[in-house]
C-alpha cells in the first residue's frame, strides 16, 4: 500500500476520515485547556467539513459533528473577542514597587 502524497486533495471516506481525525485532534488541545491548537485544528477541520456532501457528513459520528459546529461555534465564533498577541500576559505591568 503506498501513501498518498500530501499535496494530493483528498476525496470520498479518506476525506471523511481525515475530518474526524482533525475533530478528535481539535477536541484534545481543547480538553489540555491549549486554545489557540484548539483554534487552529478546528478551522482546518471546519474548512474541510464544508467541502462533505450531505451524505459523507453523515458518516461523521453525531458528537464530533455537534462539538465542531455548535459546542465549539460557542467559543471560538466569530463573535467572541480574538485571541491576545503573544508575549503581554497583561499582568502586572502597572505595579509600583513596595
């Protein structure tokens, strides 16, 4: 058996099986509290969710498809505030000295 090539695009139940890796990745950053892994897998699984027939999002298992549209929607929707710029935690910044 040989491996596909990444570049290639990926189709039918490679495609299917490839969104719910991503799903179940997403939903492991988001259990280890790692928001911004988090963010960054479930919009590559929610870019490639979008890309299913109707048919091959049925095959995704009912609570990857809720956590990634609706649970994670919740969160990481473009309604919420953007993620802050790394290095200023903010904290304690404005402190005076004892």
């Amino acid at each position: 058996m040989t491996m596909a090539n990444s570049s290639d695009p990926l189709a039918g139940d490679a495609l299917v099986k490839e969104v719910c890796r991503r799903i179940r990745v997403a939903r492991s950053y988001w259990d280890a509290h790692n928001n911004a892994a988090c963010r960054g897998e479930r919009e590559k699984a929610l870019a490639l969710y979008h890309q299913l027939t109707k048919e091959q999002k049925d095959k995704i298992p009912q609570t990857l498809r809720v956590w990634l549209r609706y649970r994670s929607e919740k969160y990481f929707g473009a309604h919420r505030t953007p993620p802050k710029a790394k290095g200023r935690s903010g904290k304690g910044h404005n402190r005076q000295p004892l």
